[in-house]
C-alpha cells in the first residue's frame, strides 16, 4: 500500500510528569508519515510547556488546549483536527514501540476498518514488560463481520474493550459518525462494541505495539468508586436504547447481558461496602428495566471465561446473588452459579457446625 497519514491522537491533562516520555515514543516511529494531534483538555500543570519543545522540533506535532471537557471531549475533538487516512489514540502517559504504527499499517486491507495491537503492561514509562493485557489467540487472521459476530467474539474470549492501540480508518468512523459519549466512565466499553459493530473487517496483529502504564496513581483504573459503577449502567442502558430496540438482535443481548456482569463484578470487588449498598439500588432498577430476550441457546456463560469472581458471595446474601443473576436471563448460566452459591453456603454451614463442635471438645 502507500504511505497514508496517520492522526495519533493524545488527550492531555496535567500529564507533564509523562508527556515528554510519551511524545518522544511517538517521534522515533520508524513510519514517518504521522501528525500528533495533542489535546490539552485543561491542564492546570505545566503539561503545556513540555509539549512546547516539541512542537519547536518538529511540526508534525499539532497542539489544540480546550476547557476541561474529559476524556471523551479530548478525543471528540481530536477527531475534528484529525487530517489523515486513518486514527490512532494513544494516552498520554504511555509508550509507543519503535515499530507500532510500521507493524499496525502492515495489516491494512481494503476492507479492514481496524487494526489492535497487542499490549504489554509495564511498571511505569518503560518498556520493560510485567505481563500483557488480554489478547486475541488468533492473531494475524482476518475477521469478517457477517452477521455481527464480532460482538459474540469479544465476550467469548478475553479481549481488553479500549480505544487505544487500534489503527481505525478514518472515514469508517465518519460514516458511521462515531464519537465518544460524554459525561461518563469507561468510555471505551461504549466505543469498542460501536466499533465492533459497524466494521466490516478486524484483524490482531502478534508483536507489542503499546506499553501501558499501571503505575499511574491518578489513572482511572486505580479510582473506582460508585460513578464507575453509575457508568456502567449508563453504558447498557444506552446500548438498550440505541441498538437493541432498533436491531433486536441476539448478538445485541448478548453484549448487553456481558456488561451486566462486567458491573456486577467490578461493584462487588472494587467498592467500600458504603458504595455497595448504595450501587445495589441501582443495578436492581437497572437490571430490571432492561432484559433483553433469552440467549442461553447460542452462548454458554462459563463462570471462568467470564471472570465473575465468586468473591461477591462474602458481600450479598446467596439468595440477593441469586436474584441478580436472573437478570443475566440465561437458565443454564443461571442454574450454574445458584450451584456453586448453594454448595458455598453448604461449605460455610458445615465449617460453622465442625469449629463448635471442637469447641466443645
């Protein structure tokens, strides 16, 4: 193929302890063709003087400040300056591998609306690898979107649902006029299954393109409270609304039924029991507000590959866990964890009966 243009996106906002690291990653890119579109979402820091010598050394780094509007209005409007054939976003406290947009460009077919990478997860800005994040087994081999299957494709198999390290076409998202919501958390969950369900082709690529960092305090993922959870909700009701009463397809459901869990599981391991009970009002009204159709015929909820932490069974009840998990309307996941709730509490009771009975003796 030629050598398109390539808008790497990066929302800023009070990064200047990061910034430099990340925006050198970007210029030692062996592909050249690029324009960094940097999105200053209100700093308060000194993020913006950093930026500055970059954008003396080299033009190719384009820098737009805007009042504080979050991580989705960073983006939105990266989107709008964003001059090339295809987009790439890229946080701002991250790396770049050499060789990520080279690898990622590679991959590009007629028909592929996006390219992921694979990353790995580091300890601070380096690329020294800890672990990876979840990454598709089948890398290198196209995956065609005949009938929505990559919705089923994503809860099916560990994929990590996020906007960055993806190489989207351009004018795929302006088609579909694709945008990030506003005014919630966990943005990308919404972005990844509207992206998923649009394209017409994806394909994983097998080599380490991002190196993300897990050590920054102030990340979303090291701050979860009962407005991650409220996002959460707002996510599947939107979803509802937008898709499945328009296109009730099973697919849909599905994904829909996946962030159910997903919220059920990050409530009951990541919020202080004041958050909890305040978040179990508000999953009940959701959960029951929306139930899409019965999908247990084409997609076998395992407790494992679902990563639903029996851990949930100290908090709640079995029988308040039982109640949520009819909202997942799905008999056969259903009746599996209601066994495993129920041989629990058996475990429990007997445990119970044999430290009396040694206290006696």
């Amino acid at each position: 193929m030629s050598h398109p243009l390539v808008s790497i996106i990066v929302p800023c906002y009070n990064v200047e302890a990061f910034i430099n690291k990340s925006l050198e990653s970007i210029y030692a890119q062996t592909y050249g063709n690029w324009e960094c579109i940097l999105i200053d979402d209100g700093s308060k820091d000194r993020t913006k003087q950093e930026i500055d010598a970059w954008l003396k050394k080299d033009s190719r780094f384009k820098y737009f400040y805007q009042d504080n509007q979050g991580l989705s209005g960073a983006r939105n409007t990266g989107l709008q300056k964003a001059g090339g054939e295809f987009v790439y976003f890229f946080d701002s406290d991250d790396l770049l591998d050499a060789i990520t947009l080279d690898n990622l460009l590679s991959l590009v077919e007629d028909d592929i609306d996006i390219v992921i990478g694979k990353n790995a997860i580091t300890q601070g800005q380096t690329n020294k690898i800890a672990d990876f994040l979840e990454h598709y087994s089948q890398p290198l081999k196209k995956l065609n979107n005949q009938n929505k299957k990559l919705i089923k494709l994503v809860v099916e198999n560990p994929i990590i649902c996020v906007a960055w390290n993806k190489l989207y076409r351009k004018e795929f998202l302006d088609t579909h006029k694709l945008i990030f919501k506003k005014g919630i958390l966990h943005e990308d969950e919404l972005w990844f299954f509207e992206t998923l369900f649009h394209a017409r082709a994806i394909i994983f690529n097998d080599k380490t393109t991002y190196y993300y960092n897990v050590a920054n305090v102030n990340s979303i993922t090291n701050n979860f409270g009962i407005r991650n959870l409220e996002s959460y909700l707002e996510i599947i009701e939107f979803i509802n609304e937008s898709y499945y009463k328009n296109d009730s397809t099973e697919l849909t459901s599905i994904y829909i039924t996946h962030l159910k869990i997903k919220a059920i599981q990050h409530c009951f391991k990541k919020l202080n029991k004041q958050d909890k009970q305040k978040a179990t009002p508000k999953i009940k009204t959701c959960f029951d507000n929306i139930q899409p159709n019965r999908h247990s015929q084409i997609l076998d909820f395992s407790f494992e590959d679902l990563h639903y932490h029996f851990k949930i069974a100290e908090v709640l009840e079995p029988n308040n866990i039982l109640k949520f998990l009819r909202y997942f309307n799905s008999s056969k996941f259903f009746r599996k964890i209601k066994s495993k709730v129920l041989f629990q509490k058996a475990l429990k009771i007997n445990s119970s009966k044999n430290r009396s009975v040694n206290k006696v003796y």
